[in-house]
C-alpha cells in the first residue's frame, strides 16, 4: 500500500492502522451503542484527570509488585493458610 492510499498522506502503516480503528468503532457503534457513550466519557475523564497508568493492587496494606493472576491466587492461599 503507498503513502495515503486511504485519502490521506500518512505511512502506510499509520494508514493500515487508521482503517482498522475506523472499522473497529463503526464494529462498536452497531453492536454495543449504549456502551459507546459511557467509554467516551471515560476517555474524556481519562484526559481530564491526566491519568496516565493503570491501578496499583495492594493486598493487605501491602504493594503487589509482580503482579499476575499465578501470584495474586498464590498469596492469596499464604494469606488464608496463615491467618
């Protein structure tokens, strides 16, 4: 595919990419359309409270630093058998 083979003069990949994500929300908006209004809220809060990284798990007061589903069931089980 040539530099803005979709009508714009972006690179080929950003072009490839584009259509993607364009096909993606028109996907979006017919199936889930209820749904597109709170997701875009969210990104407009997203952007407003300048949030840039996903949550911080803690368990019992303290910092998960390796965090998975494998160590998170595993502490879980000291926590219980230790208690």
């Amino acid at each position: 595919m040539r530099p803005g083979a979709l009508g714009c003069d972006l690179a080929p990949e950003t072009d490839a990419r584009a259509a993607v994500v364009a096909g993606m929300r028109q996907l979006t908006e017919r199936q889930f359309h209820g749904i597109v209004g709170v997701l875009n809220q969210d990104a407009v809060d997203v952007e407003a409270l300048g949030l840039r990284q996903t949550p911080i798990f803690f368990q019992n007061g303290k910092r998960l630093e390796n965090f998975s589903a494998e160590s998170l069931i595993a502490d879980v089980r000291f926590a219980v058998e230790n208690s």
